[in-house]
C-alpha cells in the first residue's frame, strides 16, 4: 500500500517500491492511506561517501530487479543481527556466519551503486560524488594520522578503522597525494620533531 512521509515539514507520497534516504537526525515519520495495508522497510547505516547526497531530497523508485537485491539483504541482515528491547535496537548476534556483516555491507553499497546506475541521466553526478568520496576518505586519513602522531602507525589498523582493504586504501591516498601513507605519516613525524626542537 501507499504511505505518506513527512519528512523536515514536507508531506510526500510514496508508492510501493519507492525509497527516500534521510540524514542522521532528521526529523520522518509516516502513515498508512487508511485503506490498504504498507509494508515500509527501515534500514539503518552509517556512510562517509558523499556519493549518498544523490539522494538527498528525492522520492527514488527502486527498479525490480534491485527489489530483489534488496530482500537479498534483507534476509543478510537476520543472520548478523537481533532486536534487542533492552538496547532499543538492533545488536550482533554472537554466532554470525562468517563474513555476514562484510558482505551485507558490500551488497548495501552494490545497491546504492547500482540505483544511481539506473538513474541514467544522473550518471555524472555519480563520478562526482565519487571523487568527492575520494577526497574525503585521503582527508580523513590524514586526520587519523595528525592524531595518531605519537604512536607507532599499524595500516592494519588504520584500513579496519575506515572499512577498507590496505590495498585500496594505499591506492586512493598515493593517488590523492602523491606520496605513501607510511612516508607521509613520517614526514609529519619529521615536522612534529622540528617544532619541539625549536
């Protein structure tokens, strides 16, 4: 069945199939039509990639065969995780299937990718936020190193912190700077040594 969503004092209408993507914090809340039954599907994630403002204000109908994808996740989502009415949400259940939650994070991104994909007019916007993403993620790194600069660098750690394989990662961040994450975390160590010498 059809809902209404209101969503930062905007009522809009959503058809089945349809899905809206809304910022941390920002006030939703829906109702049915009153004559027919909707089944509505709240997921809840955490995304550092700017290529997500594609959607931000739109009412985005979901091709069928991403439909599937999404029942694929679905399914993904209860093996990882239980309601828990003690925490008010959801908690990893202890005995996961191996990979469970990499791979409902890999499909999660699959699906996002490939809805922007189907926006054909919109592909553009894609490469866009991608290279923004891009940037933020370098940018990030070296927030987490200017921080970490008096400890020991582990790019072990460092990848597990941002989600990424060490690979990529070390792509990205020579790609963006021009230089290796190792060999920039020691010429901040060589400035930081200068500045407490003088």
């Amino acid at each position: 069945g059809d809902v209404f969503l209101n969503f930062d004092g905007k009522l809009r209408h959503m058809k089945e199939g349809e899905l809206c993507v809304h910022s941390a914090g920002q006030f939703h809340d829906l109702h049915g039509n009153g004559k027919s039954p909707a089944r509505v599907v709240v997921i809840s994630f955490e995304c550092h990639s700017s290529a997500i403002n594609f959607f931000k204000g739109k009412i985005v109908s979901v091709p069928e065969v991403l439909r599937y994808k999404f029942a694929e996740m679905l399914g993904l989502s209860r093996d990882c995780f239980r309601h828990s009415s003690a925490l008010h949400g959801l908690v990893v259940k202890k005995n996961t299937p191996f990979g469970a939650e990499q791979l409902l994070q890999s499909e999660l991104e699959n699906f996002f990718i490939r809805l922007i994909q189907s926006e054909e007019e919109n592909t553009s916007a894609f490469f866009t936020a991608r290279d923004e993403m891009l940037d933020k993620l370098t940018n990030d790194i070296k927030d987490y190193l200017e921080k970490r600069i008096y400890t020991r660098l582990n790019l072990e750690d460092l990848c597990r912190h941002f989600h990424f394989g060490k690979s990529h990662v070390c792509h990205v961040f020579k790609s963006k700077t021009g230089i290796g994450i190792i060999q920039y975390f020691i010429k901040l160590k060589i400035s930081e040594a200068e500045k407490l010498l003088c």
